[in-house]
C-alpha cells in the first residue's frame, strides 16, 4: 500500500509547480509587461533541444553501452545537458528573438524553458505516481499493469513509491529550485548575445553542467541522502535569485 501521506505530498508537488509557474507569469505580466514570444520559444528551446535532440543522442549512446565507466558517464550527461540546452537558448535568441533583448524578455524565455522542465518532469511525474499509487492501492496494479511488464520492473516502481512521504514532497521544492537556475541562465546567455562575449556562453555551459553534478551522483548513489542534494540546489537557487534581481542593471542602455 502507498501511504496517503505521499499521495498527499504528490498533489503538493504537483500544485506547487503550477502556482508557482502562473504566479511569475502574472507577476511579470503586471510588473514588465512581458511579451509571450519569449515564453512561447523558451517552450520551444527545451522540447526541441533537450526532449528530441539531446534525449535522441543519449539514448542511443546508452543503449549501445559505449560509455561504462561510471565517472565519464557523469561527465557525459552533465556536459550534454549544458551544450544541448544553452546552446539552443543561443540558437534561438539568435535567430527567432532578435527584437527580443531585454532582461524582462530573458526572464520570460527563462520561464517558459523552465516552466515547460518543471511540467513535464515534475507535474507529469506526479500525475502518473498518484494514478499509479491509487491502482496499487485499490488493487487494479496487478490487473492492468502488472502482467504486462517484468516482475522485476513492477516490483521496482512499487519500492519507489513506498519511499519515505517526504520524497514526494521534494519534487516540488525541487522543481521550483531549477526553474530559478533556468531563468539565471537565460539571463545569462542573453548578455552573453548582447556583449558579442562569447565566453559567457561557455560559462553557462560550464554552469548547468555543474548545476546537475549533485542529481547526477544521487543517481549513481554516490550520494545516497535526498534532502543534501535538495539542500545544495537551495543553495543554488538563492545564487540564482539574487542574480536573476541585480542582473537587470546588466541590460540598463
């Protein structure tokens, strides 16, 4: 049984996300009148470059096991997240968002790149742990789900969803951390296109590769505690923030 506590903590999450990523857009809309291009092409960058791109070539280095050492494995994904995602933010300023170059628009591409991280990954994740936590729980797991796949596999998704209730709820804090570490580095990557300083551009790569390093070990349990790689992206993310206000003087004419 999945404890209704952390079918409680799911819903959490998943509205966490939500409100947070309405209330920056009406926050903005109110503030700085931001244009919805930017947002509409920040949804754009993230499916295109991450979702079909990125995702594409992983899956085909993963599935041929070419890369085995654990610790290049690492450094692999972390670089290719950070190329394939700011190098298609400066893909697109570049060539969709030319009229586009204010702090306010950065922050909007920013929401929408990461709003549309937070949905998929965070809203959607949960969306399918609650349908499967209530199946589990009404017995109707087995039935539907169950046969269909390997014992092992569906023996594997019900000890993750009786980890601790707590972990549902880090989803959501989770998301809202990156999704102000997607708006920096969208600010980021803007300046580097309005100053022709390219190196801005590698610092970002550099940046986001950095960023994912903590998940990335969790992943591999090299770290096995949860809350000290949320604790570190809280430190992240207040970094995130503080730039993300002081850097509006960065775009001042």
């Amino acid at each position: 049984m999945i404890s209704t506590a952390s079918i409680v903590n799911m819903t959490i999450s998943g509205i966490i996300i939500i409100a947070v990523i309405t209330g920056i857009i009406v926050y903005l809309n109110k503030k700085e009148a931001i244009d919805k291009k930017p947002i509409i092409f920040g949804f754009i960058c993230f499916i295109l470059f991450s979702q079909m791109l990125e995702r594409s070539i992983n899956t085909v280095v993963i599935s041929a096991n070419v890369i085995k050492n654990q610790a290049l494995l690492l450094v692999y994904a972390v670089l290719m997240a950070g190329i394939f995602e700011e190098v298609g933010r400066f893909v697109i300023y570049k060539k969709f968002l030319t009229k586009y170059r204010q702090w306010k628009d950065a922050v909007a591409f920013g929401v929408g790149h990461g709003g549309t991280e937070a949905v998929l990954i965070g809203v959607l994740s949960v969306i399918n742990y609650i349908n499967i936590s209530l199946m589990i729980n009404s017995g109707e797991f087995n039935k539907l789900i169950g046969k269909s796949i390997p014992a092992d596999t569906a023996s594997q998704i019900k000890t993750m969803l009786m980890a601790p209730s707590s972990t549902f709820l880090a989803i959501g804090f989770e998301r809202v951390c990156t999704l102000a570490i997607q708006i920096a580095l969208s600010i980021l990557v803007l300046y580097c296109i309005n100053n022709k300083k390219i190196q801005y551009l590698f610092l970002a790569i550099f940046l986001h590769a950095l960023i994912d390093v903590p998940a990335m070990l969790y992943q591999l349990k090299v770290i096995t505690n949860l809350w000290l790689v949320e604790i570190i992206l809280l430190i992240l993310a207040v970094i995130a923030f503080l730039f993300i206000k002081k850097s509006k003087k960065l775009f001042t004419p």
